[in-house]
C-alpha cells in the first residue's frame, strides 16, 4: 500500500514517519509540509502540494492541526485516496462533519489515530472494565505539555488547549468502558490552567467524569482511567507501549479494512461523535473563566 504523509512536526517526526518506514505492508512514497526544510529531514520524498502527493499514493495520514487537517483531508477522500486521520479530526463540528460526509461520499476507508487504543494495556482495560458493565468511570489526563517541551510552540495547541489535545483520548476511552457519552451534564473551564473538567452520560445509564489539563506543572503525566461497578474495578494507569509499535498496530488494522472493505470501529465516524461530545462540553463551560 503507497502512503504520504502530511505535516512534519514532532509527532510526525517520532511516530508516523517511523512507523510508515518500518511497516512491511506500506511503501512510504513521500509527504507534503509547508516547512520545506522540515519536510526534507521527515519524507523520503517531498511534494511541492498536497494534490501532488495525493496523486502519487493510495492512502494518506495527517499529523498537523484540526484546523489544517479536515479541508486536507477531505481533498484526499474526494481524490479516492484512504485516510489516517490524527485527532481531533476536525477544529470545529461543521468541519468534522464536512469531513466524515466526504469520506462517505467516496467509500474510502478511514480510521483516527487514539494512539493509545492500539496499546495492548489499554485494550485488556476496555475488555476488564466492559466486563464490569460499570456504573461509574473517571478519568484524569494532567500534563505540562502546554508549558515547555516539543509540543509548547503548537498554536493550536496553546489556543484549543486540553480538551482538544488529549481530551478525544479520554472521551474515546469513557466512550469504549461506559457505554457510549450521550450528554453533558455539566462541565467548567479555567483558562489559567487550561482546566477542563465535565460530568458525562452514557447510554445504559452509566456516568463518568472527567479531568483534563495542559498546563499542570507535573512530571510525568498523569494518567488515570477507571471503571467500576458492583462486580469490582478496572484501572488504566500505564503508556508503557511506545506511539510507534501503536501505530504499527493502527496500520495493521487499516490495511485491513482497505483489503476486506469493512469499517474500523475508531473510524472517521467515531471520530465526529468525539467531535459532538467536545462540541457539548464547550458549550456546558460557557464563557470561559480566567
């Protein structure tokens, strides 16, 4: 299978363009960036357009901004090209929505990189905590992300904040353990921390809460994911998997679905319903407090 990639940033750097070079199955052609510079140390090849790396390959992964990513990516599925799209898949529910139309539209397959639902870890929580047929979850991701590292001088990461960073990785989680997130019972947001926190239900009857950051000054990151219900309690502590071996995973699967024309469950379409809950918890926050 011939696959580009878009963008060059770190994490393009340290898990796409490693995990593409390394797959038996991929012929990693070449990728597109707007930093030539960057695109020449990241690419085996470098494309002066999307639409020429488009024209090149049979599938395409995204690693840039939300904002960046949809109107690409929608490109790509118009041209009949596969998707791996980063998450969230979109800046805002109208492009989500555009997008998930698009690759319908054109029978392409998709999947969304939640990295760490490709972890083995994580899978035997999701299997230990679905078993429990909880009452409860919560779930913490705090990190310092936001105030020095790699991934500090990401604009949209410092606008959007953790919701938007980490926080498809928690709701997709929730989402996976408790049942599907049907709605917002409340949520807040403090900008001086980038604080997200939000009270959530769950088809079934379920509910979870959620605690989110970007700005904590913690190190490492914490995070913390757990089920419980009658029958005992599930917890998901570990990122012990490394993002590539990930993503190698994410790659087996999507060549998969490409090869039997199936649907991924962490496909396009679960990636706007993580869009809808994140949509629901901003607009629960209301004005945002400083």
């Amino acid at each position: 299978m011939r696959i580009g990639l878009v963008g060059a940033g770190p994490w393009a750097r340290e898990t796409h363009a490693p995990a593409l070079t390394a797959h038996p199955g991929v012929e990693f052609v070449g990728g597109w960036a707007r930093d030539p510079a960057a695109a020449a140390e990241v690419f085996p090849r470098s494309f002066d357009s999307p639409a020429a790396l488009f024209d090149a390959v049979d599938a395409v992964a995204f690693a840039v901004p939300p904002n960046v990513q949809a109107p690409l990516a929608e490109q790509a599925a118009r041209a009949g090209k596969h998707v791996v799209l980063d998450k969230p898949i979109a800046l805002d529910l109208a492009g989500a929505t555009a997008l998930a139309d698009a690759v319908a539209a054109a029978g392409v397959r998709s999947i969304v990189a939640f990295t760490r639902r490709f972890a083995p870890e994580t899978r035997e929580f999701v299997r230990a905590a679905a078993a429990l047929r909880p009452i409860a979850a919560e779930a913490q991701w705090l990190s310092g992300a936001a105030l020095s590292g790699k991934f500090a001088a990401s604009t949209w990461r410092q606008e959007q904040g953790a919701l938007f960073d980490v926080g498809p990785h928690v709701l997709d989680l929730l989402d996976a353990v408790a049942g599907p997130i049907t709605g917002v019972d409340a949520a807040c947001y403090d900008a001086a921390s980038d604080t997200w926190t939000a009270q959530l239900t769950h088809a079934g009857g379920a509910a979870s809460s959620v605690s989110l950051s970007l700005r904590t000054p913690v190190l490492p990151t914490v995070l913390r994911v757990c089920a419980h219900s009658g029958d005992g309690l599930a917890v998901l502590e570990s990122r012990e998997t490394p993002s590539t071996e990930c993503f190698r995973v994410l790659l087996d699967e999507f060549l998969d679905v490409i090869a039997t024309g199936g649907d991924h469950p962490l496909d396009v379409r679960h990636g706007l319903h993580v869009q809808r809950i994140i949509d629901l918890i901003r607009a629960a926050a209301g004005p945002t407090r400083r």
